[in-house]
C-alpha cells in the first residue's frame, strides 16, 4: 500500500480507542508486569506514545514544513519513566486521547500535497527523511506499540498453556 | 503470573471491544490485505475467532468436565474461510461480541474450582492437556491474534517508512 493522509489517519484515529479497551477493566498486574530487567510494561508504552505526541511526530512534521534548521532533536525514549510517575493508566490514556486528537486536526490543516509529503528533514541518525516517511513512521509505531502490548500480556501466561505454546509464536518468537 | 479465572476474563471480555475499535472506520484496504500467499488479513482473523467461539473453547471445556470420551476432536483452523463469505467485517465482530459474551458467561456458570481446572482432556496432537491450560491458551489466543492483526496493518506500509524500518521490529521480526 502506498501512503496515503486520509487512510493513515483512519489508523491514527482509532489508536486511543484500542488502548483503553485493551487496558480498561484490568487488574494492575496486567499492565504493569513488563518482559523482564529494562524491558516495558504496557504503562511505560503508553506513556511512551504520550511523549511521542508532545515532542516528536509535530515537532519534526513543523521542522519539516516551516523550520529554517532541518534537524530534528534526538527523541527521548525513556522521558517517560520520569513523565509517568505519580499518573494512573487512565491519566495517561486520556492524555494520549487528547494530545491525539489535537495532532491529527493540526495535521489535516496543514492540507499536505504530494509535494509537501517530499519535503525534507534530517534525522540525527538516519540523515534526510521526507515528511510521507515520518507520517507513515507515526502509524507504523502505533501498530508497533499495540502489537507489543498484546505480547506483553500475553508472556504473563508463558508456563500456563502448557503444550499449546507450539501454537502460540506471540509466546516463542 | 499464575493463571486466575478471573484476571483471565478481564482479558477475554476486552477482546471484543479491541477488535472494533481496531477495525472500525477503515478503509476495505487495511483489513482485507494479508501478509502475502496463504497468509490471512484481519477479516480472516476475526472469521477464525468466531469459529473458535463455537467449535473449540467451550466444545473442549465441555469434554474435560462432562465428557464420556475425553478425545478432543481435530480444530478447523481454515473454516472461516469458507465460513465468512458473504459477511463483512462489522456482521463478524457482532458475531464475535454475541457469542464471546455468552461463553464467558458459560464459563462463569461453572463455578471452576483449582481441582476442577486440573481435569484433563486428550488433544490430537499433544495428548493429555489441562482445563488451566486450555483456558490460558484461549486468553493468550486472543493477543496473539490481536498483535497479528496489529502486524498484518503495519506490513501494508513497510516500504514506506523509509530508514525508520530499523527502529520498528513489527516490520522485520
């Protein structure tokens, strides 16, 4: 599939939904347990996605479009260990939900053509990556993070399915 | 983390909901793709959820509590594909919610006690098998195919994140 805004954002648009009915109604044990020593835990993830919205997919898509020094800053990924700390998970989801949902109404008025996707910025690793690969990037993630979430949980159960591990590669891959 | 009845239903009574805020508002594109040849997309997924709602979970719970003969039969894991034409996505999730709901509700009726889930049944391929086991395996069946379906969507935009694909495991594990 070739990228495309209105289909992107369709994805975009719902991550807030699939996090709070993945993560509502669950003992805490669910979302805190992690994959094991400086691994996440569903909590750190959406925190994770929290900081993403406030200071990396907009503030490069700006750099981008509208900066006279195309580089980006390098993106924190442990900001929110720090960030996080004293919220609850509903805190943090009803954050995200609204960070969100500010982004996506910024990014539809900024009426992107094929040419504003080819733009450019500098990626403090990467070197030169165009605007259509961020937001692609922005969505990819979001799929990356719910797929993690979903392991994540899954591994609680690790050494109680017994013989059906076989079948389960969220558990062995 | 030990299996626990009901941390387990706090999981399996989220699926639903997951699944349609996941796959609601989408365009066809994003959940009739697959992986490539004899791979599924999210609509064969949720088919196979289905399926498993009314041939395999509750039939195995009812064989290893009341069964005369506790040999499982064979799962049917490609009935959906015959099963589900004809319907769209949304007649399946409704599908899916309906008879999730009444299984959950089954399996609350039960009044499982720790030795009533270590009653066994006779699996085709791996012989003697646990209710624990079997009901682990049904929660951890959920977010298997729940990341699947979290992969499926991403791999849609593999080659348009550009360098990124390095940072983003769902693309490349």
């Amino acid at each position: 599939m070739k990228f495309d805004l209105n289909r992107s954002i369709e994805i975009l648009q719902n991550t807030p939904s699939v996090l709070e009915s993945f993560l509502h109604n669950l003992s805490d044990s669910w979302f805190l347990s992690n994959e094991g020593p400086d691994t996440w835990s569903p909590f750190d993830i959406v925190g994770h996605l929290v900081h993403g919205e406030q200071t990396d997919w907009m503030e490069r898509t700006n750099i981008i479009l509208f900066g006279e020094d195309k580089h980006f800053k390098k993106f924190d990924r442990f900001a929110q260990l720090e960030e996080s700390k004293g919220k609850t998970i509903g805190d943090l989801l009803t954050e995200f939900r609204t960070l969100r949902e500010k982004n996506i109404e910024f990014v539809k008025g900024l009426a992107l053509t094929e040419d504003k996707l080819d733009l450019k910025g500098i990626h403090p690793s990467f070197g030169e990556v165009t605007l259509r690969q961020l937001l692609s990037t922005w969505v990819v993630h979001d799929l990356n993070h719910i797929a993690q979430i979903a392991r994540i949980m899954a591994k609680q159960y690790s050494d109680e399915t017994g013989p059906w591990i076989e079948y389960l590669p969220i558990l062995t891959k």
